[in-house]
C-alpha cells in the first residue's frame, strides 16, 4: 500500500478524501506531529496547494500532496475564489463566508458558479497539479445539513439538490475534489 501525506488539518477534508482514496495509506498532519496553520498567502489555488505541499516536503522529505478549493462565482467575477475559505474573514467561519456570499448575490438572477479544487502531488522529489471542477449554481438559501463549507448552497448542475443534501458517496463521485482525487489515486496506481 502506498504512503502518503495529506496536507491538512481539516478533519472534514480528511474524512471525505479518506473515503476515496482506497488502496492508500493517508497520513495526516497531525500522525507527522505538524499541527500548525500552513501559510496560504498566493493569489491563485495552483499556488496554495503547492505552497502546502512543499511546507511539509521541505520539514520532512515525504511524498506528500495539498489541495486548494474555491468557489467561482460568475456574477461575482470569480469571487470568492482563493479566498473562499476566508471570504468573511481571518475566522474562516463557513457560516458568515456563506452570509456574505448570498447577500452579494441579493437580487442577482445570475447564479452561475463553479467548485475548482487543485492538489499538488510531491512524488519522488516531483511536482504533479490534478484538477478537479463541478459546475452549477448558488441557491436562494440553504439547504441541508450534511457536507462542509459552501455545500448548503451549492447545487450541481443535473441535480435539484444541494452537495449539503447528498449522503457523502453521491458527492463524492461528482464533486471537485472527487474528480481531482480520481486523478491522483490514477496517478499513484501507476507509479
């Protein structure tokens, strides 16, 4: 089985990408003893997630992989993008980030938005960027009570449900970071 670091302290994160990424074996952060905040300080999610990953390549010379997630609004001109998660504020506060996304888009009739998340793989002391996106359109309101971050308001495209209202294999097989981990767990199998 292959080892790999995933760089977060996102125990959400870990959970739903533990349960697709059979076949391998996830160390978290805090099995390597890292349990401080790992800067965020690019202007693009490339940049993040690789700034992530080489923080932990850098201390401890271990295949290990980071992702970066934003949120892509169109009426909003791809707001809040890099800064979903802190969109509201340093707090990183999904309800407030949530709060100030529907009062932008108050009144808008355009919801158009898209989930993008990178990983950045170091395997073998080598750069690898596997993307993942998911189109579809910020509801009125929330919806649901499963999932993280902007799900309660998040509806996929071919769906009347939000990512909040799905048991978490539906979300998984069509989400942003399902189809970004579905290229890594390819990647991995063949090396």
């Amino acid at each position: 089985m292959k080892k790999v670091i995933f760089v977060t302290n996102n125990p959400n994160k870990l959970r739903e990408v533990r349960q697709m990424t059979n076949g391998i074996d996830l160390v978290s952060l805090a099995d390597c003893g890292i349990t401080e905040d790992i800067p965020e300080t690019s202007e693009t999610i490339e940049g993040n997630s690789l700034q992530k990953a080489h923080y932990v390549y850098d201390r401890l010379s271990t295949d290990c992989f980071a992702d970066d997630t934003g949120l892509e609004v169109e009426a909003l001109g791809g707001e809040p993008g890099v800064r979903s998660a802190r969109y509201a504020g340093e707090s990183k506060c999904s309800e407030d980030n949530i709060t100030l996304l529907l009062e932008k888009l108050e009144g808008c009739d355009n919801r158009r938005a898209r989930f993008r998340t990178v990983i950045a793989l170091i395997w073998e002391g080598r750069e690898h960027l596997f993307e993942g996106i998911v189109e579809g359109t910020i509801t009125r309101e929330r919806h649901g009570d499963g999932g993280f971050g902007y799900d309660a308001v998040f509806m996929p495209d071919g769906y009347d449900i939000t990512f909040a209202q799905m048991d978490a294999a539906s979300k998984n097989a069509i989400s942003h970071r399902g189809r970004a981990i579905a290229k890594l767990v390819d990647f991995l199998g063949k090396n």
